[in-house]
C-alpha cells in the first residue's frame, strides 16, 4: 500500500498539497524527492535555535525557535510554531500562525492564523482565516488575483 502511493502520487501532486502537507514528509523515496520538480521539500528550525539576519529558501519552513530578520519563501510554506517567536518580515506562499509574529506577513496564496497564533503587522494575501481566540493587531489587504498570478 506504501509503495502504490509513492509510484502514483508523485507525478500528480502540484506544489500546493505537496507530501509535505499532506502529514507523511516521508511518503516518497529520497531518490524520487531529489529528482522530482513536483516534491515538496522541508525544513524545521527548532525551539533552541535563535537566528538573526535574513532567510531565504526554496522550500517549505517551520520554526519553533526565534528569528529577526527577514523570511522570504516565496512560493513555499512557512509554519511558525507554537514556541516560536518573529521579529520579521514575511514573504511566502502560504503562512501559517501559530506562535508569535511581529511584522508584516506578505503571503501569495493564503495566510492561517490559529487560536494561541499572534500577528501583530499588517496581512497582504489573497486568502485568510483568523481562528477564535487568535490575536490579530494591523491591517489586512486581500487580493484574489495574487494567487491567481501565481497559478499563471
């Protein structure tokens, strides 16, 4: 059953449900992840790790620990962490929230903050969804036709 998934599923996945999000970082071989423009690759930056300066990347992020500077993912995911604190401006594909961010989240497709996540800056995206309990302080523009120029 494993292995009918990976021989299938890789071919068709698009860069927006990739196997990263789909909660098995593992589903396809190291060999079919590294050739393949489609797999998603991933990185964790952990709760006992502080960064300053800038990030940038071509794949998608989670952070648990605390960055000041700047993030830019474009076109990928960033998750932060319940445990993670942001002193930074965001540029990525899609952003979910669920520790801490100062600065302005600048996200091409959508931008998720869940109930403990905090954004304080303000939201420029074309989806969003702010979850009871969350703490939002700033302005949000929505503009569909960002993620419509991504899909072109």
């Amino acid at each position: 059953m494993w292995t009918k998934q990976t021989q299938t599923e890789p071919p068709a996945v698009s860069p927006a449900t990739g196997p990263a999000s789909s909660g098995t970082p593992f589903s396809a071989p190291a060999s079919s992840r590294s050739n393949s423009s489609t797999a998603r690759n991933s990185a964790r930056l952990g709760s006992g790790l502080q960064i300053k300066g800038h990030i940038t990347g071509a794949e998608d992020l989670q952070i648990d620990g605390k960055v000041e500077g700047s993030i830019s993912l474009r076109g990928h995911q960033l998750i932060v962490g319940s445990t993670a604190q942001l002193n930074s401006e965001i540029h990525a594909g899609e952003v979910v929230v669920y520790g801490k961010v100062v600065g302005n989240v600048h996200a091409r497709d959508r931008v998720d903050v869940k109930t403990d996540g905090s954004v304080v800056g303000d939201i420029s995206t074309a989806r969003i969804s702010i979850e009871d309990g969350a703490h939002f302080k700033g302005r949000i523009e929505i503009d569909p036709a960002k993620s419509q120029a991504a899909a072109d």
